[in-house]
C-alpha cells in the first residue's frame, strides 16, 4: 500500500490519525475508491466531483486541487491495477456529535484489487435504506449497516446483500448498484429510491443510451428483482457482474442477453477514455 496524509507520504504502518478525528469517533467522513488501470485512475474527475457532492452534504470542505496531488503522489510509481481509496473526515473534533474548528484529514492511499468470481449470487437483507435520510445517496464512511448485512448476506452464501428502501423498493447493494430485467428491458432504480450515485451506473446509462438501448429508472417492489430473468451489479471495481442468484433462487440465466450487452458496451467504451 502507498499512503498519503495531509500532504505527505507515509509508511503504511505509521499512525495517521488522532484518537479524537471525527471519522473514527462518529464516522464524520465520505469517501471514493477509483479503479486503477495501467497507473492511471478511472473515471478520476467524476469520482471527485463525487467526493465534492457528498462532502457538501455532510458540510464538509474539501480541495479537489489537493486531493489530486495526493492522487499523483501515491500513483507515481504507476501499479498496474489497484484500487485507489480517497478518504476526507471531519478532522480532530470533539468526542460527540458536533465537529471542531480545526482541518478535515485527507487521505489516499492504494491496495489490491478484489479478485471477483465470473458471477454472484445476492441476498435480499431484512433492514432497509431510508430514502429520505439525511445521508442518502452521500457515499460516507459511516458504514456500519453495509458491514452487518454483507455478512448477513455472507452467512446465507450470497456475495452481495441487497436493499429495498422503506417504500419496499429495490434500492442498492452494499457497494453496487443494481439493473435487472423487467417487462423485457434493464431498469435500475432511481436515485430517488436513496441508492448512491454510482459512478459506473451513471457511464453505463449514459452509454447505453447513447447506443439507443432501453434502459429506465425505475422505481419498483422488491419482489420484482426475485422474479427476475436476468440481473447484474455495478460498481466501481466489478464494472458489469453478473447475477446468478436471488435469495438462493437461481436466474434463468447468467449472464443473460441484456446483461452480456451491457457488459459489453461498458468494456467497449471505457476502453475509449481514461476519464470519460
């Protein structure tokens, strides 16, 4: 792993953050992970006007100049394929829910990549996403809901935990979006629904569409995703991945024709440009 803090390279073994940082006392923080292809970073410009979005909404500050520099510093010496992990929190603040006067830490830093298998399967999780919190759709570090239901999902044998919002409507994954079949086109939920504004998603809709291919965002029952013939995530680090089960009820297929296509234009396209 290479580290940057604030400006500077670090080992990474060396203690970087105080005990009293917002991120750790109350998980005041958002944050990005980018795709590192070749030593270059993915779709880098829309993740940090990400990052910007889901800093404003948390009240934070942050200077997209500066986390670009530390972008820079722990790409220099170029690995091929990793993941990149941009991390802006509240800073030093005090032990509570109010944040303190002093500078948001920032930090970047590399790892491996996640080796995903050809296919996963999904669980449907019996907690719900609240559409209308005041987090929704902001990518933050306060994580903990994703943690105990990937490994509720993780305990029943699927790869990914999935969930509706209160509504009952399919909403998101952990750390996915989800389309699927419907009706004989790909919807996907709306941001509405309170899913994150994934990055992936977003250039996959856009290219799709610009191929003339029906895709919606759609808002729709939780049930309509077990019924499904064909489904796939998204995300940053898995582009187009195929679904081969729902709640242990295996798809017609998988990947399916309408996932294959997507796959398909996604990898045609973000070949073209390493930061579309």
């Amino acid at each position: 792993m290479t580290l940057w803090v604030n400006g500077c390279l670090v080992a990474e073994d060396e203690p970087v953050l105080r005990a009293d940082d917002h991120g750790v006392v109350v998980g005041d923080g958002v944050f990005e992970t980018v795709l590192v292809r070749e030593g270059v970073a993915f779709a880098l410009t829309r993740h940090l006007q990400r990052l910007a979005r889901s800093a404003e909404g948390l009240g934070l500050s942050v200077d997209v100049a500066t986390v670009r520099a530390g972008v820079d510093a722990v790409l220099a010496d170029r690995p091929e394929h990793a993941r990149l992990r941009i991390t802006l929190t509240g800073g030093p603040s005090p032990y509570g829910s109010d944040r303190g006067r002093g500078t948001p830490t920032v930090l970047v830093a590399t790892a491996p990549l996640t080796d995903w298998p050809p296919t996963t399967d999904v669980a449907v999780v019996p907690w719900t996403r609240n559409e209308r919190a005041a987090t929704a759709g902001l990518k933050t570090t306060s994580y903990a809901d994703n943690v105990v239901a990937l490994q509720w999902a993780h305990d029943r044998g699927a790869g990914e935990a999935i969930f509706a919002n209160t509504r009952g409507e399919v909403c998101e994954g952990t750390g996915s979006n989800i389309f699927y079949a419907y009706d004989g086109r790909l919807v996907t939920p709306p941001l509405s629904s309170g899913c994150l504004a994934g990055v992936t998603r977003e250039l996959l809709l856009e290219w799709l569409r610009a191929d003339g291919i029906d895709v919606a965002e759609t808002a729709l029952p939780i049930d309509t995703l077990r019924g499904a013939a064909e489904a796939f995530l998204t995300s940053t680090t898995r582009d187009v991945m195929p679904i081969a089960r729902v709640d242990g009820q295996t798809l017609a297929v998988a990947p399916g024709p309408l996932t294959q296509q997507a796959a398909d234009v996604f990898a045609r396209n973000a070949a073209k440009n390493d930061d579309p």
